[in-house]
C-alpha cells in the first residue's frame, strides 16, 4: 500500500499550490500515472479520498489519465507498446525488452477556487 | 489551473541529498529489497563477518516494528539503526536521511540499507544508494521475477539465496534467472548461499568493486575541491 504515500505526495502538491494561487477550496485534481509505475490506480483512488479529508482538497473529484506503456525491444530495434513488464514483444514475440516510458507518476492539473 | 509536477519528486529530491553525501563521503550504499524471509539478515551479518575487518560496513535496518534485526547486526560488532515504519511498507528517502545522522558512517565505508520485506512497494522509493540488490531465496517460486517484475526491474542485481537447498527442491534455478532477465535483460545474478558460504566470494568481490569505485570517485573530486579553497586564498591574499 505505497499508494497511500503517494496520496500523501499529492495532497503536498495540491496543497503547496492552492496556497500559491489562494484557493479556499479544491474541487478536482487530474493526475497521470504511467501503466508500468507500480501504482493501482483504484487503491490510489481510495488512498485519495482518506488522505483528502479534513483538508483543502476534501471531496474532490479525482482524475487518472493512464500513460501508455512503452519498451525498446532489442530483437526489433524498435519502440513498441507493453501492457505489463515481463511480457513479451507484442511484434516479435522476443523477450528482450528495456522499458523506456510509462513509468512516471505527475499531478496534471486542478481545479479550485 | 496547471501543476505538472513529479508526485515523487520530494523523495527523489530527497534521495539525490542522500546521494551526494553518499559521494562526498566515498560511501557505497546499496539498498537490500526481497520479500520477507530471503535471508537479508542473515547475509548481511555473514556479509560484515567476512568483509567487515577490510571496510567498515554500517547498515540501516528498516522493518515495521521490532529492534530483532538491529541487534542481530549489532552482534556481529557493526554499527546499525533501526527504522521502524510503523505502519508504512517501505523506507523512504527522508527516513534514510534521519538514518544516516544518527549512523553517522565513515568516510570510504559499506553501508548496507535493508529495505522492509516486500516486493512490490519499496520498488518504487529512490533512497540514494547506488544499487538496489533483490534477494530471492531458492524456497520461493521461479516465477516472482514475473509476479513483482517492477522489483527487479528496479534492481541492478538479483542474489539468489540458500542455493544450498537446491538438491532437495524442485527449484530451476535457471528458469528463475531467465524469468528476471525477461523483466530485467541488464540485471546482474550471483547464486550463493548466506549459511554455507558458497558462492559468497563473488558477492563479497562485487561489494569491494563498488567500495573503491566510490572512493576513487571521491579522491579525484577531493583535488579539484581543494583547488577551489585555493584559488579563493588566493583572491583574498
């Protein structure tokens, strides 16, 4: 459950940045998060919410827009897509594959006023 | 309203501090992770029973509760610092940062960080060593390479563990090293075992390799350091 961290991470964000801009309240915080990050995207959901309450950013709607995976596959020196680590080149079927994106983890945007 | 901002930013930020002191000290750290019950203590105090007379080893233990480790460690003469994380599933890097003002390690010196028992959170934590090592013992399945692949994805290096237990398990060791190259083509293996020794000479060869990379590193910045003391003399002269 390193979601919760990672609620907790966020909730720092939003809040450093409602501070900047003034915002009394948050209504909706859009995050992305890589396929291949190591993070569930409904246990950070249910993470948010608990980390959320009490604070400037109670309530709010939270959004995860998905980055696909992406690997360089040695046997078709080429970029292709990966749904999971460990798999194998959906092209050449090769299992020589080093992940190149999909990994990252950022806070897009919010909404507040 | 645009943020876009790294939501692990603050703990690489805090690993990188870590890391530089790691550097300006010669340190070589390494960041032990496996699932619980690998043998990561028991490797690490025959890892100091071996090693520890050449290069000073500090380790910081990190577990949920319980001093049980520490101790251990601390019974083979070494230095260690527990971090309980109550009820976190991994180390951070500002936990690891408080850690090493209290383990105060010596310049040119081992320390080892062993990571809570879990294979699938501390994976994603930068704490500032230079290697995450992922220990698997011969007891667990060929396929976890395959069910916690973000681990060794993260690891530089993959010991497989207790390889003494080998001839009486239906373990393929080779399959299990295929399963982690598949997730990992880049990651290096040793097979050893912590209770016999076997296999413990590569391990400890590979320790010392690291050791004097950070201090070479650190002797070659050392000069120009100095050079810039000088200079500033110099002006004020």
């Amino acid at each position: 459950m390193h979601e919760m961290s990672i609620a907790e991470s966020v909730r720092g964000i939003v809040e450093e940045t409602a501070a900047r801009e003034g915002f009394a309240r948050v209504m909706e915080v859009r995050l992305e998060i890589g396929r291949l990050a190591a993070v569930e995207p409904e246990a950070l959901r249910f993470c948010f919410d608990a980390v959320m309450r009490g604070g400037i950013a109670e309530g709010a709607v939270l959004a995860i827009d998905e980055t696909p995976g992406t690997a360089w596959c040695f046997g078709c020196s080429d970029s292709v897509p990966v749904a999971m680590r460990g798999e194998p080149c959906p092209r050449c079927g090769g299992g020589q594959l080093q992940v190149t994106g999909g990994t990252g983890m950022r806070v897009k945007d919010l909404l507040g006023n | 309203m645009s943020v876009e901002r790294d939501i692990l930013a603050k703990n690489d930020r805090e690993a990188n501090a870590n890391r530089r002191e790691f550097s300006r000290l010669g340190i070589f750290a390494l960041n032990l992770v496996s699932s619980p019950g690998s043998g990561k203590t028991t490797l690490l105090v025959e890892t100091i029973g071996r090693l520890g007379g050449e290069l000073p080893i500090t380790v910081i233990e990190g577990d949920q509760q319980t001093s049980n480790d520490a101790e251990r460690i601390r019974a083979t003469g070494a230095k260690a610092v527990q971090v309980n994380t109550g009820k976190g599933c991994h180390l951070d890097a500002h936990m690891v940062g408080h850690a090493l003002e209290r383990l105060a390690p010596a310049a040119d010196s081992v320390v080892m960080i062993e990571n809570v028992g879990n294979l699938v959170c501390p994976s994603a934590f930068d704490l500032g060593e230079a290697h995450k090592v992922v220990v698997l013992s011969v007891t667990e399945g060929e396929d976890k390479p395959l069910k916690y692949p973000d681990m060794f994805a993260a690891a530089d290096l993959m010991i497989l563990n207790k390889c003494d237990l080998l001839p009486h398990l239906a373990f393929d060791a080779a399959l299990v090293e295929a399963n982690a190259r598949r997730v990992n083509p880049a990651i290096e293996i040793l097979r050893l075992s912590a209770t016999t020794g076997e296999g413990m000479d590569a391990w400890l060869a590979w320790i010392r390799g690291g050791a004097v990379e950070a201090r070479r590193r650190r002797a070659a910045a050392a000069p120009r350091a100095q050079g810039c003391a000088c200079a500033e003399a110099a002006a004020k002269a």
